[in-house]
C-alpha cells in the first residue's frame, strides 16, 4: 500500500481481556517496528522486525505482550490481560531496511489508540 | 540507557518569530532524526542527520548536528500557524537499529 495502515484505530477493552493490534507496513519495506506512546510523551520502542524475526525485542514491557510478523510484511501485536496501564497509542512503523549503517527514516502509521476500562 | 531530552516542553510564540529546539544527550549517536507529530496521526520524518556538525535546511527549518554527536537543534524562521505540532528527536547509536525517541517539544505558532 501506499503508507503504514493500522487497524483499528481505535480498540476499548476491559481488563483483563486479549487484544490484537494490526500493522500492515509498505510493500517491500523489510524493517518494522512497533512503538508504544503514553499521552504527552514521546514515542516508547517496543519491538523491531527484519523480515520474519524479532530483531530486537527487548522494549516489550512484560510476557503479555508478544507480535509476529509471520511472512515478513503484516504484523501483529498480541497483548494479553490487559491492564489500565496498557491504554495508550500504538504506532508501527516501517522502512527500507533497518539491518544497516545507513540510516532510513521511518513511515509511521496513524496508530491504534488503546483503552483499557 | 540512553536518553534523549528535549528542551522546551512547551513552545507558544506569535507568528513570524523564530525559535529553536533542543535534543541533548550524554550518548554519541550514529544518526540522529527529527520528525513532527500532529494530533491523531503518527510522527512524520523532517530530517536525518548523521555527521558531526552537519547542517540541513528544509525551507525555514534548519537542523544542527553537534559536533561530538550528542546533541542537535532545530531552528524556525519566521514560524506559522502550519508550524504547529509535536516536534520529536530520534537517535540511534553505533551497532542498533533502532531509534529511541525523545520527550518531545510541544509547539504552537498562534495567527
């Protein structure tokens, strides 16, 4: 697609329940990363994809939260009872290539805003 | 962990005035990004920088790289109402791949 398409855009949750948050990134854009941000704050790194693996995964705050990327382009972010605390935007991104010394920007998505009641 | 601290939080100027934003940090960064945010919708990318001292310029906003790499500004000429928005650093260092964002300065450029 043309840009970084999250869905939904909005997600109101009870707590306690599992949620899914879906990316789909730029066509052949191999790099993708998902964000966390808390309102007034800048944006939180939560997990980076080359291809079909996690790079890096070690911003996920907890064992609830788990994402795939299982061919390489849409990705999912799994969160698992969840609490108030989870409630914020959830934006993913993606770019070129993230595995090189050069630098490629990120396009992001609009985002998925959480709520957990 | 590195961090990225912005300065200021929080930005109201008329239009036509001219500012400038920081991005410091303790850490020497491989590149350092910028992008603005508005509301409803994800950061969008201005600029990259990644040598010591490096200088662009994008219509009235020029972006300052630090010579030691840890610290870079943002400068408005002439800011506008369309100027308005979340302006975020980002920066990654040597051997990551990914970017850490910082705090964020809140902007707003009143008619």
């Amino acid at each position: 697609g043309a840009g970084v398409s999250q869905t939904p855009s909005n997600k109101v949750t009870e707590k306690g329940k599992y949620v899914e948050l879906r990316c789909d990134p730029i066509s052949g854009h191999t790099a993708l990363y998902w964000y966390r941000q808390s309102l007034g704050q800048g944006p939180e790194f939560l997990i980076y994809f080359q291809g079909t693996g996690a790079a890096d995964d070690s911003g996920l705050p907890n064992d609830r939260f788990f994402a795939v990327r299982p061919e390489g382009s849409v990705s999912t972010l799994k969160i698992q009872r969840t609490e108030r605390g989870d409630s914020a935007v959830y934006l993913c991104a993606s770019s070129l290539t993230g595995n090189s010394r050069l630098s490629y920007g990120y396009t992001f998505g609009s985002g998925t805003r959480l709520t957990v009641v | 962990t590195q961090l990225l601290e912005q300065s200021p939080q929080f930005l109201s100027i008329q239009e036509g005035e001219n500012l400038t934003v920081y991005c410091n940090s303790s850490s020497v960064f491989s590149s350092l990004q910028w992008y603005r945010q508005e509301p409803g919708e994800g950061p969008v990318l201005l600029v990259t920088v990644v040598t010591g001292g490096e200088v662009k310029k994008l219509k009235r906003l020029t972006f300052q790289f630090g010579d030691a790499r840890k610290d870079s500004s943002l400068h408005i000429t002439a800011a506008q109402p369309g100027d308005t928005g979340l302006y975020l650093c980002a920066a990654r260092t040597s051997g990551t791949y990914k970017y850490i964002f910082g705090t964020g300065t809140r902007l707003k450029v009143l008619a």
